[in-house]
C-alpha cells in the first residue's frame, strides 16, 4: 500500500474495530426491543447448561418472551470449548437458519455463537478456513453475518467487544481460534446485575484475564513494528500491536483492576466492585481486541490443552479444566520479568499501578519489579503455586513448548523474540510462584 516501502516491510497503520456496548444496571431487559428492532423472525439463544438454570439467561428469556420474539435455545455450549463443541453449535445454527444470535455467558458462550453464526452464514466453508494460521487457513471473512448480541455473564474475556473466538483443537492437544473484525458481536449488553451470580473463584480467574489482557496489550511489539504490511485493508489482522488507542483502554483497565478485583472476590454483595470489574473487562477488551496479546496467552493454550486431572473450585464441570485466566495469569511473572527490557518504562508503569512503590526504582530492574508485584498479587489472592500446583512438571516442558510454538498469531506479537529455549526457561520459572 505505502508508495515507498517501509522499513523492512511493517506496518505503518492500525484500525479500531469494536462492539457497540450497552452499560446498565438492568438493561438486559431491552434485549427483546433490539431484536424486534432489527426486525428478528428467528432467534437462536446460546448459553451453557449452568447457567441456563441461572437469573441471566432468566432475565433474556423473559425480555424475548414480553416482545414476542420467536427463539430456540441451544444451551449445550461447553465451558472451555474444541473443535468438537463448536462443530456442534454450527450443525445446530445451520438447521436452524436463524436470523439473528444471542449468547448469554462467558466467553467460552460468545466464542461459541460468532463460530456458529460465522459457519451458518458461510455453509460451503471447510472448517480449517477460518482458524488461524499455520493451524488452519486463516482467510479473510468475506460473508455477510447475522447480527449477534452478547450478554456477559462473567468479568474476563471481554469476548462482547472482540472478533476473536478460541477454541481447544483435541487432535492436536492446543489451543487456537478464529480472529476477525467480521465476527465480533453487533452489541455488547453489560449488564453488572449478571456477575452477583458469579462463584469466588470464577470471579478471580476471569479477572486474571482481564489483568493479562491489559498488561499484554500495553507491553505488545508496537503496530508500526509489526511486519508484514498487508497489501489490502481487508488482511490487516485483528490483533496488531500496541497502539495510543488501546493503550488508553488498556491502562484505564489496568486501574480499575488493581481498585476493585480484590474486593468482587471477597465480598461478593459488593456491587460496586463487582459492576466496576464487568466494565474493565469491557474497557480491557477493546485494548487487547485491537493492540493484541502476546506470551502469557500464547503459552496458556498448552497450559489448558494439556490439563490432565485439573479440576477448579467453583466450577460446575464434568471435565478436567484449567480456566483460562488462571492458565493465562501463572506464566506472568516469569514472563514480565523477560519482556521488560523491551520497554522497561512501561512494565514500571504497569507496576506503579498495581501498587509498587517506584521512587527509587532502576529502569533496568522493571522486569522484575513488576514480576514481584505480580506475585504478591497471586499470593494475595491464594492462587495455586504455578504451574506444578495444577499437575504440570519439568517432564511436561517440551509438550508446553510444542503447543505454544503454532500461536504465532499472538506470540510474535511480544516485544521481546524468544527462542524455544526462552519458552522451555519461561515454563520452567512458572512451576513454581512463591
């Protein structure tokens, strides 16, 4: 695109692409309005079994049932889902022909619904088309979707705002997913009544995402770094590097975080804590959905892919399960302390924040800094002790390191280049937190 070619092919713009979002106290009860506003004959309803026995998706059943609009429920979504439990909710959705979507959850919901939405719109599609490269495809959506509303049930993914949905590829034990500006949700309906439902723990790992998002976001490889330019808009990816927009979302976020996430998961009937965290994850999601992340998410997915008896507290599930933003959060320290010698000023920043005292800090201590403010911050909040806590040894290390290797779409977006030595060292620092 430029005329003269930049410096060793990067970029030399970003785009902003985010959800419409709604904020209130109640406001899910306008849902039914929307859809006889967008003119909705018929509705397809996602959630997961837990929650349909919920107030939130009580509260979407009862706006559709007031106005009148035509739905059928599919609550069947997994809880960190794969390939598998996608393929069945595109199956569902394509019987269906519905003409618009709504998903009541986490992000484990929402991913779900823009996959099915996206599959349904695109019938001829193999499903390797869309997942992103080197696993799958990764072409460009070029279909006309139906529109989707999200209702989060949870403070985490920010997947209300994001045209990103992840899954777990079984075949290959790893994580991956889909990244499209095309996919993201028409509005987002923050709703803070949904989280006072929400269990101690699920409360601090979606939280931990939500801290990963933003600091992820803030420390990324900046957009004008990223190579290569796109030769049309359409290929600019989702995710490209730190810009001065998210970083805005992404710092802001980071405040409320280090305010409030204490508090929403002590005491759960504090409202304003617990309001205050669904908007972070909101304001996080905008950041991240556009600057990206980069090593603690890439190197989450074989953390979560490759759980073995893993099961948390406060999770309702059948399955081995490591939550996201406790596989995402245990690799932070280790990660931050090798990051920051890329832009140590703003790791200090970020630690500032989140309560360390940097007056007579030494720029090339950043990493470590923020590292140790990390780990007071885990310990804190009785996170389990790395990564051995949750099943994993040294014997495990090239199996974490395999599963990261293929998330190139977040990985290269780190500040720092890393090696597969780098990766097994990150691994192994991350055993063990305090």
């Amino acid at each position: 695109v430029p005329e003269r070619p930049t410096l060793g092919n990067t970029d030399y713009a970003f785009e902003m692409a985010i959800s419409n979002i709604r904020y209130g106290e109640g406001v899910t009860k306008e849902l039914g309005m929307d859809l006889q506003n967008l003119g909705a004959r018929r509705v397809c309803v996602m959630t997961d079994k837990n929650l349909s026995k919920l107030p939130p998706v009580n509260a979407v059943l009862n706006s559709l049932a007031k106005y009148g609009i035509n739905f059928q429920m599919y609550d069947n979504v997994r809880v960190e889902p794969t390939d598998k439990s996608f393929l069945d909710a595109i199956q569902f959705a394509k019987k269906g022909e519905f003409d618009a979507y709504v998903a009541v959850g986490g992000g484990s919901v929402i991913d779900t619904c823009k996959a099915a939405n996206l599959y349904a719109a695109s019938p001829s599609s193999e499903f390797l088309d869309y997942v992103n490269a080197p696993i799958g495809k990764g072409k460009p959506v070029t279909v006309p979707l139906k529109p989707l509303i999200a209702v989060p049930t949870t403070s985490g993914t920010g997947s209300e705002t994001t045209g990103v949905a992840i899954f777990d590829f079984k075949e290959l034990k790893v994580k991956t997913g889909i990244a499209s500006r095309a996919i993201k949700p028409t509005l987002g309906i923050i709703d803070p009544l949904h989280t006072l439902s929400m269990p101690e723990r699920i409360v601090a790992n979606s939280g931990f995402d939500v801290l990963c998002h933003a600091l992820e976001s803030y420390t990324a490889l900046p957009y004008n770094k990223r190579s290569p330019c796109p030769s049309n808009p359409i290929d600019r990816p989702a995710y490209q590097g730190s810009n001065p927009v998210s970083d805005v979302w992404a710092l802001h976020a980071l405040r409320v975080v280090a305010k409030y996430l204490k508090r929403a998961i002590r005491d759960p009937e504090d409202r304003e804590a617990r309001a205050n965290m669904h908007l972070s994850s909101a304001f996080a999601g905008i950041g991240f959905g556009n600057a990206g992340v980069h090593l603690c998410h890439g190197m989450s997915y074989p953390i979560s892919g490759l759980v073995k008896t893993y099961k948390p507290k406060d999770y309702n599930v059948d399955h081995s399960l490591v939550p996201h933003g406790l596989s995402v959060v245990l690799t932070s320290p280790a990660v931050f302390a090798f990051t920051a010698q890329m832009h140590p000023e703003r790791h200090l920043e970020a630690a500032e924040i989140l309560g360390a005292d940097i007056r007579t800090a030494r720029i090339k201590d950043a990493g470590l800094i923020l590292a140790d403010t990390l780990r007071k911050f885990l310990f804190d909040l009785n996170v389990d002790d790395g990564l051995a806590a949750i099943g994993y040894s040294k014997a495990d290390i090239p199996a974490l390191v395999k599963g990261t290797l293929p998330q190139e779409r977040v990985t290269k977006l780190s500040p720092r280049p890393q090696t597969e030595e780098d990766l097994s060292a990150l691994f192994e620092a991350s055993m063990k937190l305090y």
